[in-house]
C-alpha cells in the first residue's frame, strides 16, 4: 500500500492507524466508485469521536494507491 502526502499528514493529524486504513479498504461498512477511485466508509467504536473513517483509493499498477484518509464529520451518511 502506498499513500499520498496528503494522506500521510491526515494520518498525523487526525492519529489514523494504518491498520485502520487498511481494515476500512478491506472490509468496509459502505463503498462505492467515482471514476477510478474507490471510496470505502468503515466505523471504528470508540475512535474518531464516533465519525467514521472515509478512505479515497485506486489501484495503480497492481498496488494499492491512498489518496486520502479522514473522518468523516457527518455521523450519518449514504
């Protein structure tokens, strides 16, 4: 898994694991496909102060490509 530097510093700000990324492009709550982004929504109890975690990603060349990581701030989506 790759990540883009503007993933790398929500993961900083907001204190996102990379394990938590990789649980919510694994196995989300709720995902869909704008174009060749793939958007994966995944609630984790107790973090994120209830938000869930939203993941922005493609597949480039067989890897899987981050382009953002954050919480969502509306607690109802979708």
């Amino acid at each position: 898994m790759k990540t883009s530097r503007h993933t790398r510093n929500n993961i900083r700000l907001y204190k996102i694991s990379e394990t938590d990324i990789i649980n919510t492009i694994e196995l989300p709550d709720y995902s869909e496909k704008e174009g060749d982004r793939l958007i994966a929504l995944k609630k984790f109890p107790n973090k994120y102060d209830g938000y869930p975690l939203k993941v922005v990603h493609e597949i480039r060349e067989g890897e899987t490509f981050v382009i953002t990581a954050y919480p969502l701030k509306k607690k109802h989506w979708r």
